[in-house]
C-alpha cells in the first residue's frame, strides 16, 4: 500500500477509536456498576453473584428508565449504521461520502453526549448511562502501511461529558484536511473490533447491541 498520508491515518485512526468507545456504550443498560451492587464493577447484570440484587436493579432500572433505553438503542443503530456507510465508502474511495457521514455522526454523537447528561440529571444516583470512552490500550493498524506509527486507540478516557466533546472536535478538525485529500483513500475497515457475525458473543459493535438486546428480553423488558 506504501505510505499513507498523515491526514488519512490520523482520520481513520481517530474513527476507529470511536467505534471502539461505542461498543462499551452500547451494552449500558444491562451493566451493573460497582456504586450499585458490592460485586466486580462494570459487569453485566446475570454475571453478579447476587443475582436477586441485581434483577431487583434491572426492574427499577425499567420501570424508571424505559424510554432512555429505548432511546440508547436507537443511537447505537444508527452509530452501527454510519459506520457500515463509512466502510462502504472508503473501500469505493467516495471520500465526500466518508466527510457527510462521519460529520453526520459525530453531530449526532454530540446529541447522545446531552441524552446521557439528562439521563444523570434525571434519574441522579439511579443513572445508568455512561459517556462513551475508551482507555489506551488496543492499537490501529492499516494493513501493509509503511507508516511506523501505531497509535492507541484511545476516545474520552475520562467518560465525561466534556472529554467527549473534546474528542468529537478533534475530529472535526481533521475531516476538512481529509476531505481534501486527492490519494486513493486506504483500503482499511474503520470498525476497531472485527465482526465476525457470530450474534451475541461477538464483541463488534454490531455484537455489543445484540447481546444488550437479548439481556434486555431476558428481564422482560420487551413485554
């Protein structure tokens, strides 16, 4: 592939470090935190060793937080959808596309940083919705680049309110020189996890929404 332009990596680099904060976001509603139960935190909800604790936790989560659930869904579809586009068009080298639709996501992501701070105000201690964020740790690659950096994926470690606006304008920044762009952009999947379409075990963000669906059913939350 050869060298790849420092605006390309940089672009598709903090991309993929969004995907990736998106794929924890997306299992929220059926996490259980540690301030809510004394267990491991930050683990689903028919993981925790005191079961009755935490379907009791699930129902008044339901009963007080159903629209903001549903709601949550629906960001995330249409997170997974944008990147589904986005893949589309890079590996058709459409790069206006890539700009509308990582423009379009990112305002949309900023709407679901305001959805989540009303999901605190709201429900105050009872909160169940997390700014979406990732700590440094799994790298982005391009495939047979010659680049020799390879950065950590890394969006919002703080998970506040404010770091992810933070992250949003980084990109922000960056798409206008990307757009401007006259190489063939890289043959690269954006997502950060690979989807193997293996349902719920699958750790994709495709797989994270799933799995929240299937542990939402469980409680009965669809009834």
């Amino acid at each position: 592939m050869g060298i790849v332009s420092k605006t390309d990596f940089k672009f598709l680099w903090r991309l993929s470090s969004l995907y990736e904060a998106l794929t924890h976001s997306a299992v929220d509603p059926v996490v259980i935190n540690k301030s809510e139960i004394k267990d491991f935190g930050g683990i689903y909800y028919d993981a925790c060793s005191d079961q009755i604790k935490a379907i009791k936790i699930m129902k008044n989560r339901i009963l007080s937080g159903k629209v903001d659930i549903m709601c949550h869904q629906k960001f995330h579809e249409f997170f997974l959808n944008s990147f589904y586009d986005i893949d589309e068009f890079i590996n058709t080298n459409k790069r206006t596309e890539v700009v509308d639709i990582a423009s379009l996501l990112c305002r949309r992501v900023m709407t679901y940083l305001e959805f989540v701070e009303q999901n605190h105000l709201r429900l105050g201690n009872n909160y169940f919705l997390d700014y979406p964020g990732c700590t440094p740790g799994n790298y982005f690659q391009i495939p047979n680049s010659s680049n020799k950096i390879i950065p950590q994926l890394e969006f919002n470690p703080s998970k506040t309110k404010k770091g992810g606006e933070i992250y949003l304008e980084k990109i922000n920044r960056v798409i206008s020189d990307f757009k401007l762009g006259k190489n063939k952009i890289p043959s690269v999947r954006v997502a950060s996890q690979e989807d193997t379409g293996e349902g719920i075990m699958d750790s994709s963000l495709r797989g994270r929404i799933e799995l929240n669906h299937e542990l939402l059913i469980r409680t009965g939350f669809y009834q």
